[in-house]
C-alpha cells in the first residue's frame, strides 16, 4: 500500500526508513510539509522522494492508500479530520487527538466512512512487550493483581530544538509519554475501568536551555506532574506516575505483579528488551525474547494495519485503542481536577498477540 507522509519533522527519518525497508507492504507515496526545506531534506536523503505541494494534494492522489500523519499532538486531529473528509484511510503518530471529544469525533468519522484509522504507538508490538505477553497469557505469574510504573525526567527543554509545546495545552509528560505506558498496560492488563489521580505544575516558568531559543520562558499551562491509580476489569490495580519535574536515574519502570511472580517490563518506548522475570526463591532471571522487532521499528503499527486492510482483519495498533488510551490519559487530570475517581467508559477489546511466524509486512 501507498503512504502519504505529512510531516517532515525528527520522527519522520525511522519512519522513512523502515516504510519499505523493514516492512515491504508498504511503500512511501510521497512527503509534504508546511517548510517546504524539511520535506525537500527528506525527499534528498531518502532517494528523491516526491514531493506534494501539501497535505491536500496528497489527499487528492488516488495511487496514496494511507495518509500518515507525523504533525505535532496539537495537529492531530485538523490533519487526521481533513485526510478522512478527503476519503483516506489515516495512520496517526500518537495521541490520537488532545481530547476525547476530538478523538471520539475522528472515530465517529472513519467509521461513518468506512475509513480505517489507527496510530501510535507501536512499540507494544516489539519483541520486549510481546515477550511479556507471551509471559502473562500462558500464566507463568498467575493471575495478575497490579502493576507499577513510572517515567520521571527533568523535561525536554534542555535538547529539544523547540521544547513550548510541551508544556502547553495538548503536551505535558501525561500526553506526550503516556501513551507508551497506557498502551503497554491495556494489552497486558487489559481494558480499564477507574482512574483516581492527582497532578499538579511543580515549576510554573521553564527556561529553554537548547539552541536556538536559548533563555527563552515558557509558561506551564499542563500537569508536569502526575500521579494515580488504574483500576482494570479484570480486577487488577496499576500505578502509573509521570513527571518532567524530576531528577531521576531509573526514568523508565514497569513491573506486573501476578499471584507467583513478577515480570519486569523494558522500556515501552523502546520494541527490544530486556524482560526479567521474578519467581519466589529464584530470583530474576532474564527470559530471552522470542518475538520479532527488537530495533526501532517504528511503522510495525502502520504495517500491520496495511495488512489487516487487505486481509479484512482488525489492526493492532487501531483507533478503539487510541481512544482508550486518551480516554485513560486525559482522566488523570479530569479525576485530579475533580478530586474523586473517574469512570472510564471507552470500549477496548485486546487484539491478537504478534504471530512470530507471520511477522508483520514481511510475509
Ligand atoms: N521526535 C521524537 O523523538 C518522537 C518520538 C516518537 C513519537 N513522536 C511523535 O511524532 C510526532 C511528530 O513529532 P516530531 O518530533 O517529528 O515533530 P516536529 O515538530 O519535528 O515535526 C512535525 C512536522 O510537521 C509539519 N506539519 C505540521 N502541520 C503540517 C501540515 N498541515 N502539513 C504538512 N506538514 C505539517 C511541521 O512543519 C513539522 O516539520 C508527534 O506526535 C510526536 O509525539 C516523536
């Protein structure tokens, strides 16, 4: 299938590489972007892309199948909004939108269309996730009880080239490296059903520290911190703390807790491993990882769901899930603001494990 690409930006290099390269269902359409330098930079070293003048001509080719929308969060939805008018099929970077009303109208307006939508992330498909599946599912710890987890930084602003949007509305360390976590949680642990949470804004000012807006201040509009508890169906109990107002050295941490053990989680911002599974009496021990994608490999979602459009299957990474996920997300500041516990009444039904003899694209 044919992609579009919207977007020119840091992410848009992994995606260039592994459309067509990991995955040879798939093969890059064209790029636009707003700065007309960025996609002709990318259209140079990628071997002489074609270039649209911008996203609405990339709607109007009929050869593109799926239009990928690689714009910043608070992009999302015009973008995605505008491709699924124009008849396209969307595969969105994550979070799907900035709000549930927003997200719930793009899902309302694929499936009026008969349009197939999905997203970000993809990571939960990796090796290191799956592996943890594989773990859970065939009950090596038992019945799960809970899981904790946490991604604690000091904030972006002192590498990102252009760091504001991160602390205003539609950014914050909830946004912008939830979804990892919530995503990795729900295929674990399947739907949730409460969330109670506090947050709060421990720095109101930040100071840029990267080139080129170097001194500049940004006024903190979002949660920089935040802290709270997911209740799933299945009766489970998970923490999930993120923050960008913190020093620490563990930045990444997820642990499931079942009735005989414990499995530690990589990073879900990473597809690779290492998975350490916990029995009593025995200690960790590190379970090898028998799954495919360990590398980055960003586009296994927009894979996978290029495959599942032409096998008239449901796609993993799918829009059900990204709704979730925010649905998740975005109730940790409505159950802070409110200061009682929130019902979360999105649906979410988990797809089927990665087959490791059909991996994704490649067969
Ligand atoms: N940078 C990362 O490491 C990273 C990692 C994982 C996911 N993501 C996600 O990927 C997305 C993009 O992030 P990024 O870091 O590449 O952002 P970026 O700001 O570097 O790039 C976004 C690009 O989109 C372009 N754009 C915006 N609206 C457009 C439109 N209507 N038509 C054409 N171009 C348009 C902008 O000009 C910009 O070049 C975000 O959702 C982010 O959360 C980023």
């Amino acid at each position: 299938m044919k992609i579009g690409v919207v977007g020119c930006g840091n992410i848009s290099g992994i995606y260039l590489t592994n459309i067509g390269g990991l995955f040879k269902n798939i093969e890059v359409a064209g790029v636009c972007d707003l700065i007309p330098e960025k996609a002709e930079d990318r259209s140079k070293t990628f071997g002489g892309l074609r270039i649209y003048r911008d996203m609405y001509e990339i709607f109007a080719d009929p050869e593109v199948d799926i239009v990928l929308n690689i714009t910043r969060p608070n992009d999302h939805y015009g973008v995605t909004k505008a491709a699924l008018l124009a008849g396209k099929n969307v595969y969105s970077e994550k979070p799907l939108a900035t709000n549930m009303e927003d997200a719930r109208e793009l899902v309302a307006l694929a499936k009026e269309r008969g349009l197939t939508l999905g997203g970000a992330p993809d990571t939960f498909m990796g090796a290191g996730i799956q592996t943890c599946r594989r773990l859970i599912d065939e009950g090596r710890i038992g019945k799960i009880v809970g899981a904790c987890a946490h991604m604690l930084g000091r904030g972006p602003e002192g590498w990102h080239p252009d760091p504001e949007f991160f602390y205003k509305k539609g950014g914050g360390p909830m946004l912008d490296m939830g979804p990892y976590y919530t995503t990795c949680f729900v295929n674990l642990l399947g739907r949730a059903e409460w969330v109670t949470a506090f947050g709060g804004i421990s720095f109101p000012e930040r100071t840029i520290g990267s080139e080129p807006h170097r001194g500049e201040r940004i006024k903190v509009e979002v949660d920089t911190f935040a802290t709270g508890a997911i209740r799933f169906a299945s009766g489970a109990i998970a923490s999930l703390t993120v923050s960008f107002d913190t020093y620490a050295e563990r930045g990444s941490y997820i642990e499931v807790f079942g009735e005989r053990g414990s499995i530690l989680v990589p990073d879900p911002n990473t597809f690779g491993g290492p998975v350490k599974m916990l029995t009593p009496g025995k200690g960790y021990e590190e379970i090898p990882l028998d799954r495919g994608f360990t590398q980055n490999s960003r586009a296994l979602g927009l894979s996978d769901m290029a495959d599942a459009m032409a096998n008239g299957r449901l796609h993993r990474a799918n829009s059900m899930q990204q709704l979730h996920v925010l649905d998740i997300m975005t109730a940790f500041a409505r159950s802070s603001k409110a200061n009682a516990p929130v019902e979360i009444t999105s649906p979410f039904e988990r797809q089927p494990a990665v087959d490791p003899d059909r991996i994704c694209g490649t067969y």
